[in-house]
C-alpha cells in the first residue's frame, strides 16, 4: 500500500532519556521541517501554523513512550475562533494532523478571542487499530501546549512540563525558521518539590533563550537542562538515546477512497449517477481532494 503522503527529513531528530540522580524523564525534539511541510500543505497563515506548529511539536514529544504499533490521537476542541486541532502520531513518530481553519489571522487580537475560555482534549491510545485507553480532560489554560500538559498532570497523573519553541522566516518554500520543544515528566521516586523548581527555571528567560535558538550540534540541548537543574546539589546525570526522526504520514490512498466510496448510502449513489456529478473525498489530513467521475463510481459500485 502506497501512501499519498510520506516525507522523512533528516535535519529533524529526538532524543529522549533521563536525569537519572534527580528521577525525571525528558524528551527534546527539534520538529523545524516537518512543521514547516504540514504548515504548507494546510496553507496555514502565520496565526494557525503557531498555535499547530507547537500542538504537533507537543503531540511527538508526549508519545515517546509508545509501543510497537501503538499510535496517540490528540485532539483539542476550542470555543472560540479556533475550533479544532488534531495530531495523530505513531511509535515511529510517523505523524498527521490538522488546524481547522487555518486561516486566523485577523478573526482575534487576543489569546481569549482565538481559543475561547475552556478546551476539552480527548486522547485515545491504540494498538493496531484497537483502543487502549480514551480519556478526555477539560483545561482553561488557553494554550494547547499547556493543555497538554494538564491532562498528563490530570487525567494520567504523571507531572508533566513542556516548553514548545517557533519561529517564522520571510521564506514562502520554508516558512519555518525554527520549531523545538523540551519535555520533562517525574518518574518513580522524582522530588516534586525539585520538579517544580526545575519547571519554574524552563519558563525563565535563560532557559527560552537557549530553546529559541539552534545550535549547529544535536545534542546542544544538554545547555538546556544544565540551565535548569542550575542551582541543585549536583549537575544532572544524563543518559539519552536517539529516536526516528519525525516524518509527516498521511494514510489517505486508493483503497481507502475506495472504502469511502463503497461507504456511501444507496441514496447519495443514486444521486450522483443521476446527476452525473464528480465524487468528490477531501482529505483534512494531507488537504488533498480526490475526485471520482460518476463513471468511474459507476465502475467501482458495480465491482463492489
């Protein structure tokens, strides 16, 4: 099976470990290419590929931890201009989402106006197919990075922190200067008091200006978390591996329009070949329509 959309980009990396003396597990992935490609093919304007450039970014470093053939569903519903963003991403980091619109820009000149003031985020976490765990939590903290975080806090009650870094270029072919973003989670045995000043000291100005730049090495993010555990009785242990680099993954092909098609009430086929009118499938996924002629449908219902 071909799918329509596959693109692996090597600049991208993860890496995920530990900060084994102080029991906190982190993940730090810089996302610069595959947000600017998603940002593209949804025609996001500078206000939607913000607020989906960090949701994507914070969507791949929350499923490290998943398994072989396991995949998260993110989606976050808003109450005001902004009314849904979705991520999908699998163990591979193999990734697909959406904004809806993606056309912001002048609808809000303030986070309240964009986002409303509550967000329901439903997560489902399946294996193959089938559903592991579904759990939705509501937030008032206007931020889908933020929001994130509260339902791993809330709903899993593992304490989470995330600090998602973007920024833009005047470049039509690549909007996106820079994407990147840092997660930290306690473990068994984590102080939470330390914890809570290590997520006190990544919200602070020396730990932002380290992530809103990028560094010519992969592991420069090691300046990041010596900036934060700066202070405590000992320099952070670190032990961290490499992750697939994220790629955006879209599943829509012909066999699953052909599924759609084949889908279709006897009434709404009827219509169509009446009418001789174009079957039209529009993917929120990838923003690709396909198009069916009604002979074509034609063919395909009476092969079905």
């Amino acid at each position: 099976m071909t799918n329509a959309f596959h693109f692996a980009v090597m600049n991208d990396f993860i890496y995920t470990g530990q900060v084994q003396n102080y029991h906190i597990g982190f993940t730090f992935a810089v996302t610069t290419e595959v947000v600017g490609q998603s940002v593209l093919m949804h025609n996001c304007d500078p206000v939607s590929a913000h607020l989906y450039g960090r949701a994507l970014t914070a969507g791949l470093l929350a499923a490290q931890h998943l398994k072989p053939g396991e995949k998260y569903n993110f989606v976050w519903k808003y109450q005001g201009e902004v009314k849904t963003l979705v991520v999908d991403v699998k163990h591979d980091n193999g990734f697909r989402g959406f904004i809806s619109p993606a056309d912001l820009a002048g609808r809000g000149e303030s986070t309240e106006k964009l986002l409303g003031d509550e967000c329901r985020l439903d997560v489902v976490r399946s294996n193959k197919g089938r559903v592991v765990t579904a759990s939705t939590a509501e937030s008032i903290l206007q931020d889908p990075v933020n929001d994130l975080c509260f339902f791993f806090s809330y709903s899993d009650q593992v304490e989470t922190d995330m600090c998602v870094m973007i920024g833009f270029d005047h470049d039509t072919e690549h909007p996106v200067g820079l994407c990147q973003g840092l997660l930290l989670q306690a473990l068994p045995d984590c102080d939470l008091e330390l914890l809570e000043r290590v997520r006190k000291r990544l919200s602070e100005s020396t730990a932002r200006e380290l992530m809103s730049c990028r560094d010519q090495t992969d592991t420069y993010f090691e300046n990041v978390l010596q900036a934060i555990f700066a202070g405590e009785e000992s320099a952070p242990d670190l032990v961290y591996t490499g992750r697939p680099a994220p790629y955006v993954d879209c599943t829509c092909d012909a066999e699953k329009i052909l599924f759609v098609a084949n889908a279709l009430p006897v009434e709404d086929r009827e219509d169509i070949l009446a009418k001789q009118e174009d079957l039209r499938i529009h993917c929120e996924f990838c923003n690709k329509t396909f198009s069916k002629t009604a002979e074509e449908c034609a063919a395909i219902w009476e092969d079905a």
